[in-house]
C-alpha cells in the first residue's frame, strides 16, 4: 500500500483525485503546519518539506506532476505516450504547475515581496488579473470536448480542476468563462471527486 502526504486545499488535492479515481488502496497521512499535524513526519520522508508527497514501495516521489504521470501510467489515467492527447495532457498539466499555480503566488503571500502595505495590494490586484488572464486563456484553448484530451478523464484535469478552483479565494467567478466552467462542474460531480473534496472538507470548490 502507497502512503500519500497531502494538505487539504493545496496542490496535493489533484494527487488525492486520481489516487481515488485509480481506486489505489493508500494510507493517506494529512499534513498541517497550522496545526503542527504530521509536520516531522512529512521532513522525515522529503527534506523539502512540501506536498505532495508519495512512498511507494519504499521509494519517494515528490512535485506533482510527477506523482500524477506516475499514477496515471500506471492506472490508466494518462493518454499513450506519442500520441498527440498525451502531448496535450502534458501541456496543460505543465501549464498547471508553472503559469498558472506560480500566478497565484503574488495574492497567497505578497508580504513575502515587499513589507509596504500600499505595494502589497499593488501586487494582489495585479496577480488578481494576472489569474484572470491565465484563466482566459484556458478558457480559450481548451475546446469543446469533455475533459482536456477527449473523452477521457485524466491526470491532466484532475491537475488543472484543482488549481483553477483557487480562482474562488479571491472572488473570481469561473462562471465569466463558460468552457471552463462547464468543465469544472464536470470534473466536480465525479464520485471521485466528490469524496475527495468532502474529505478535504472543499465542497464549495466550485
């Protein structure tokens, strides 16, 4: 049985989904630095000190988008590599990780760019329409079909469901972008789904 790390909210929750759509039997080991919950026991695993984090057999995995290739090549969840659905899960879940996560970064903590209070609202306003931007993008590019890659259901919007729902933390409406949003609330009511989020207490996702 795997052991997974994970903290409720964070980037980690795209992990928890497809450990549930995989239907993979794990002992799941929640972490809180707020509440001091199983901090030592997440360092003792992964000196960084950062979910996700999974131990398989022993071996340790960390980042994200390498627990959900993993899991997804081995469960099913990942398209073929060479071919053209497989380039675009990578894609989108690259630009997940990257250009979408890292635009958060200025609204979660601007007090770790500047100590101005007047510069630290500076910032939030502007990552607030730098997440916007990013949105629209996905919103954009992503066509018509089900999920990201056709019909099926992979890592990939497992990953980008996850960090697009962050959008409500700071009053952006997904509704403003129709295809996302209708993706969401696909994604969102998937049994899967749903038990992770109840777990993780984040039924107000979308």
């Amino acid at each position: 049985m795997v052991t997974f790390y994970y903290s409720t909210g964070t980037c980690s929750t795209a992990v928890h989904i497809l450990l549930e759509e995989a239907k993979i039997p794990f002992r799941g080991v929640e972490v809180s630095w707020r509440r001091n919950l199983n901090v030592a026991e997440l360092e003792k695993v992964s000196s960084l000190g950062q979910v996700p984090v999974l131990v398989d057999e022993g071996r340790t995995l960390t980042q994200t988008h390498a627990l959900l290739e993993y899991l997804g090549d081995r469960h099913g969840l990942m398209p073929k590599p060479g071919t053209w659905e497989r380039a675009l899960a990578t894609r989108w879940m690259s630009f997940a990780a990257a250009d979408l996560q890292k635009s958060y970064a200025p609204i979660f903590g601007p007090q770790r760019f500047t100590a101005n209070e007047s510069a630290q609202a500076e910032l939030k306003a502007n990552g607030i329409k730098n997440v916007e931007k990013q949105l629209a993008f996905v919103d954009a590019n992503m066509g018509d079909a089900e999920y990201l890659t056709g019909s099926q259901f992979t890592a990939a919007d497992a990953h980008l469901f996850t960090i697009a729902g962050w959008a409500r933390l700071f009053g952006i409406q997904l509704s403003a972008y129709p295809r996302l949003y209708a993706f969401m609330k696909r994604v969102y009511a998937r049994p899967a789904v749903q038990k992770v989020l109840t777990a993780e207490n984040l039924l107000d996702y979308v």
